[in-house]
C-alpha cells in the first residue's frame, strides 16, 4: 500500500478511534492484513459511508414522533426573549396554554427534520481527501463540525420553509399568536413577538447535529454499529 493510502487510513480511523491506537493502525496497514490492502477509494468511501449512516439514524430519530419532545437533551422550551411571557402567563394561570405551545414547536421540528436527510448526504458526496485530513487535524468532533460548516446555510435555507409549513400544520403560529396576544394584553406589560420561525429553525439544527454527533461516537466505538462490511473492514484495524 502507497504512503498517501497509509495517511488515510489513519485518518479514518483516527477520526473514530483513539489517538493511543495510532501507532498500531499504521502498522496493522503497512503489514497489509489479510493480504489484502485497503485502497484510497475504499478508505475515503468507507468515511463517507460511516457519515451517512450516523445522519440517516440522527435524523430517523430526531424526526419520529417525541423526537424532540421527549429527548431532553434537545427538547424546544420558549424563546428566550419569550421566557418572561412564559412565567407570567403560568403564573396567571394559564400553564395549559403555555404547554401547547412548547409542544407544538417541538412537533414542527420533527416534521421539518424530515427533509434534513439529502442535504446531509450531497454534503458528505462532496468530501474530498483534503476534508479527511481536515478532520484528522480538527478536534474530537471534527467529522460533525465538518457537516455543520458544510450545510448549516443550505439546511438553514431549506428549512425555513418547511418550518413555516410545519409551524401551521400543528397549530403551533395559533398557539402562539395566542399566546403572546394575550400576554400583550397585560396591563403595563412591555409588548414582545419575536421570530418565532427563526427560533425553531436553529434549535431544530442544534438538535440534529446533535444527535448525529452521538450517533459518529456509535460508530467510532461500537463495532455492532458498523453494519457493512466496508465499515468492519476499515474499523477492524483499529480494534
């Protein structure tokens, strides 16, 4: 096996390994296992094939019913400019009211996480070599954060439309409207109406790249998680 191939092997691996296997995947490569080496294009599929499988399941999981809802983790509250509202209105006793809006925003995420998916996947098509030894240089979280700078616009983009969508699909513009009406009513109170689709489309991202960050740590560690056999191939050498 050439040096470039050797480099990034260890790339991968290292992405989804620990440094103190270093030493051993180089040389578990070079003494080419199995007598049968690892090619470049295998090595840089393989990555891609790991990315792809840790954002199919983060976004299966963020965008199944209570997805977002009952993860704590990830679940919307109340915008925070909103909070204020929030208190006065439990306050005055309408807690139910208060509730229905949290629910339904954390339900809009869910159904516009459904579209999160190909955006993901044209990101990781794209990747190049250089983007693997990107990653390898980058921190702990570097594969994720890789994704993050890659599609936070055009997921951004995308789902701002489907959040409006969404956002009316499940009453939560009603529940809301409603909501921060009532509250403008209060005497004395300084009247508020932030961006509530804003809002949700950025705590809806913070939670999908959430959850695919803990699905790239499954398949770093977890050898079940790798379901191909280009995956156990690769990460065989680091176990």
């Amino acid at each position: 096996m050439n040096k470039l191939a050797i480099v990034l092997c260890a790339t991968v691996l290292l992405v989804f390994g620990s440094c103190a296997t270093a030493t051993k995947i180089l040389k578990d490569v070079e003494n080419n296992m199995n007598n049968k080496p690892v090619t470049e294009g295998e090595i840089i599929q393989g990555l891609k094939q790991a990315l792809e499988i840790g954002i199919g399941n983060g976004s299966d999981l963020v965008s199944k019913l209570d997805g977002y809802f009952k993860n704590p983790k990830i679940k919307l509250p109340f915008p925070p400019e909103a909070q204020k509202v929030e208190k006065t209105l439990r306050d005055l006793g309408l807690g139910s009211e208060v509730d229905k809006v949290v629910l339904s925003l954390n339900r809009a995420a869910e159904d516009a996480a459904k579209g999160a998916k190909p955006i993901f996947v044209s990101a990781i098509k794209q990747m190049t070599i250089k983007d693997a030894m990107n990653i390898l240089k980058g921190t702990d979280n570097a594969a994720t954060e890789y994704l993050r700078k890659t599609t936070s616009n055009d997921l951004r983009t995308a789902f701002k439309p489907v959040i409006d969508k969404s956002l009316n699909k499940v009453a939560a513009t009603k529940y809301w409207d409603d909501v921060i009406k009532r509250y403008n009513q209060i005497p004395l109170v300084q009247k508020v109406n932030p961006d509530l689709n804003a809002f949700v489309t950025e705590k809806a991202l913070d939670g999908l790249f959430y959850m695919v960050a803990q699905e790239e740590a499954k398949i770093r560690k977890d050898p079940l998680a790798r379901i191909t056999d280009l995956l156990k191939r690769v990460f065989k050498l680091q176990d």
